[in-house]
C-alpha cells in the first residue's frame, strides 16, 4: 500500500475511537440529565403539545384576520358604490325637479317646492 493511503486508514482509526468515546460520553449525560427530569418529564410533553396547540390556533386566528379583512374591502367597496349610486340618484332627481318647477302650474309648483326643500 502507498503511504498516503496507510497515513489516512491511521488517521481515520485514530479518530474514530475518539468519537465513539466522545457519543458514549454524551449518551452518558443524556441519561444523567433524564435522571434529573425524572417524571416531569410528562409536563415537558405536555407543554409541548401546548405550545403546539397555540402555534395552530395563532395559525387560525390569522387566517379568519385575513379572511375578515377581505370582507371589509369588499364592504368598503359596496359603501363607496352606494354613494356613487345615492350621488347619481340624487342629481337626477333634483334635475327633474327642477324641470318640473319650471314647467308645472303654480299650485303643482308649490307642491314640488316643499318636496325639493327637504
């Protein structure tokens, strides 16, 4: 074998015991640690599945917020197209009154007077 070859295949024995120490090290105080927790551990899955809960109902709340704001521009839309159509209503009929006033009788006259005052 070439010497690059036998220098890597010692290299990579050198380390792997290392991390084989280093994961049984770990697993070691993994367990120390769940040794710690002992049985709140349920607590720690329950908050969990609180925080989990929470994200969706954050999740629901800004879709009915988006859902809802949709609906205030279309509402928004329908008011300004009313007025327009209130606007146009309005000039429209005081236009004809205003045409009746000049052709009417003098008692209809009146009558279309006291209606376009108000």
């Amino acid at each position: 074998m070439s010497p690059a070859v036998d220098g890597r295949t010692a290299d990579h024995q050198a380390r792997v015991p290392d991390v084989q120490a280093e994961l049984e090290h770990l697993r070691a105080e993994v367990a120390r640690l769940r040794e710690l927790v002992g049985p709140s551990e349920e607590s720690y899955v329950k908050l969990k599945l609180d925080v989990l809960g929470a994200r969706d109902a954050a999740i629901g709340a800004e879709a009915e917020a988006g859902r809802l704001k949709g609906y205030c521009q279309a509402l928004e839309a329908q008011v300004a197209r009313l007025d327009r159509d209130q606007i146009w209503f309005r000039e429209q009929v005081v236009m004809r009154m205003k045409r009746l006033r000049h052709q009417a009788t003098p008692s209809l006259g009146k009558v279309i007077n006291r209606l376009s005052s108000r």
